[in-house]
C-alpha cells in the first residue's frame, strides 16, 4: 500500500476531529503517502502538516458542480490504494464510486455505500462513544490493530511567532459564537462572568472574522468595569485557524461552547472548559485534552438536549439550558488550574 485518500468535507470541526485519522494511519502505516479532501477553507489546517503529501479542495461556493467534477478527475488521478470517506453525503458517495481506489471505505449511511468496497455500520447515537472512535472504525477494515490516535493540529514556528506577543503574562481565551444559536452561552452570561472574574492577566476574546461583533458587544458591556476594560481583548478575525490554536495551547484555559473551538483546543492537548446549552457531551463530540472540564446546568431539563445539532432559537423560548448555568461552575476549573 503506497496511497491512502481521505474525504471530509464537513465544517472545520469536523475536520479536526478527522485528523485522528491522520494520526492513527501514520502511526500504523509511516511510509505511506496520505492525501485529504476538503472543503474550500479548510485547506489551511494542513499547512505544514507533517503527514499530509496532498490536499485536495472542493470549492462549494463557486462552480460547484464544476468543481465536483474537477475534484472526481483529480481522485481518479491518483488511483488510491485506499479511500477513506467520513462523509455520509451523496456528493462525497459518489466520488469514492467511481474514484478508481482499490479499496473504497465508508459509512453504511452514505447513498452510495453500495458501491463502496467495504462499508461500515455508522454508530450515531452511542452513548460514550467518541466521534472520532466512530470514525476510527472506517480504518480498522485495513487492520483490527490500527491504533486509536487523538486528533492533532500542527501550528507552525510562524504561527507561533504571530501569538508571542499575547503571551507575555497568563490569559485566558473564550470563544463566545458558534453556528447554533442554542449552542451558544449568552453574551449576558460571558458580561457576568467577566465582570465577577477573579483572574491577573489578559482575556482574548477568539473567533473567526465573523465573530468579531459579539467580541465587541462583550467588550461594550464590560466597559464600565473598570477593573477588566482593561485586560479583556476581542482578537476574533485577527488569526488563521493554527495561529489561533497556537494562542489556545499557551492559555491557563479555554473557555468555549460546543463548537469548532472546543476541537481546536483538544487539537493542541490546550485546557479548556466545555459549555454545553442545549447539547450534551454524550453526543460524542467532547473535549479530549488533558485538562478538559464539562459544565452545563444542573437543573433537570426536560428540554436538554433538543437536538444534537442546536437550534437557531431556543424551541420554548426560555433558554434555560444555557440561563440556568452558575458562574461558580465556570470558576471552578480556574480554581482547579491554579492548584494543579
């Protein structure tokens, strides 16, 4: 075996969550080559990616049918030995179909399953499960003893560079958005805990550059405190994913929701405090670095989870899942970080 291809073309968590894969193949197989599909914006995890020979990128957002094709020709190009598909889409069904790889690999779920070489019973709603133990379960077809490795993100000596002068006391780093609205702890909530904040050293407000306007509305309602005016910082959009990463891993801890952020941390083995809303970890999406602490409510919610997924508005209209969250939940893994 010389060439395996991996498809994931989902959202950058995901993404991240995949490079187990990466991890686990190279550890089993050092010499083979590993190629990755990806979505447009994706491409810039693997930059300096020790593992990767080839990544190959999907433009959605323009031509996309076009650019489907053009990503078929490329897959049949390299004649793959083995073919990985984490996707349970058409688009990426059909691909691995006629993709001339030896070995096809996917979920049962994928339409196009039937066409594939071998296809693996999708496990979606295990409890206990991980994601990236589900996914882990497309490459043990090549081999039972295929060790299960933990996602990991590469930040390059540049990256690093871009942070270090964010780094000159302790920090902390809080990612406020996410895609779902219920998936997101209130900016009310992030204005609570800043302001009763028992913390000496910076907060970097993180994100993509879509995220900069909550950073802004967070740092708005902290102004007139003027103990932490001072010392919290909105860098959302100022940083590509592995620089950010980079600025996670150096971070006493990472406040973050149930979102790509969450990955990024877990990615660079960085602290980070987990806050699930309207989800649960037990979905199989939880944070995995050394020091990972979960919160979300105490309160029997009849309502949580309401969907694996989140939602654009909270279904009753009340939002306890994420109202009901007390800020000493939030403080307590700080105060575990400190006596470590």
């Amino acid at each position: 075996m010389q060439k395996i291809g991996i498809i994931q073309t989902a959202f950058i968590g995901d993404v991240v969550l995949s490079t187990a894969l990466l991890e686990s193949l190279h550890a089993k197989y050092p010499n083979v080559k590993i190629d990755i599909i990806v979505r447009k914006g994706n491409e810039a995890l693997f930059l300096h990616h020790p593992f990767i020979h080839n990544v190959i990128v999907w433009n959605k957002q323009q031509r996309k049918y076009a650019n489907w094709i053009h990503v078929l020709q490329q897959l049949r190009a390299q004649q793959y030995d083995v073919l990985i598909n984490v996707q349970r889409y058409a688009a990426t069904g059909l691909w691995t179909a006629f993709s001339k790889a030896k070995i096809k690999i996917g979920f049962d779920k994928n339409p196009f399953s039937f066409l594939f070489t071998k296809k693996v019973k999708h496990q979606a709603m295990q409890p206990g499960l991980h994601e990236i133990q589900k996914n882990h379960a497309l490459i043990q077809v090549l081999d039972k003893d295929i060790p299960l490795v933990k996602p990991k993100l590469y930040p390059s000596n540049a990256d690093v560079d871009k942070v270090q002068s964010l780094q000159t006391q302790p920090y902390l780093c809080i990612a406020p958005a996410s895609v779902w609205y219920t998936k997101q702890f209130p900016i009310e909530q992030w204005v609570i805990f800043l302001n009763s904040l028992d913390f000496v050293g910076h907060v970097y407000i993180i994100g993509g550059p879509g995220d900069q306007q909550i950073g802004n509305q967070i740092i708005e309602a902290v102004a007139a405190n003027a103990k932490v005016k001072n010392k919290v910082f909105n860098v959302a959009g100022q940083f590509h994913f592995l620089s950010s990463a980079a600025l996670q891993k150096g971070a006493v801890l990472n406040y973050v929701n149930d979102s790509a952020p969450m990955h990024f941390a877990s990615a660079v083995n960085a602290p980070v405090v987990a806050i699930y809303c309207s989800t649960i970890p037990e979905f199989g999406y939880g944070p995995f670095s050394e020091h990972s602490f979960i919160v979300q409510t105490e309160k029997a919610l009849a309502c949580k989870p309401c969907g694996i997924h989140g939602k654009k508005t909270c279904p009753l209209a009340h939002f306890n899942c994420a109202l009901t969250v007390q800020m000493q939940q939030l403080y307590a893994p700080l105060i575990q970080m400190n006596q470590h």
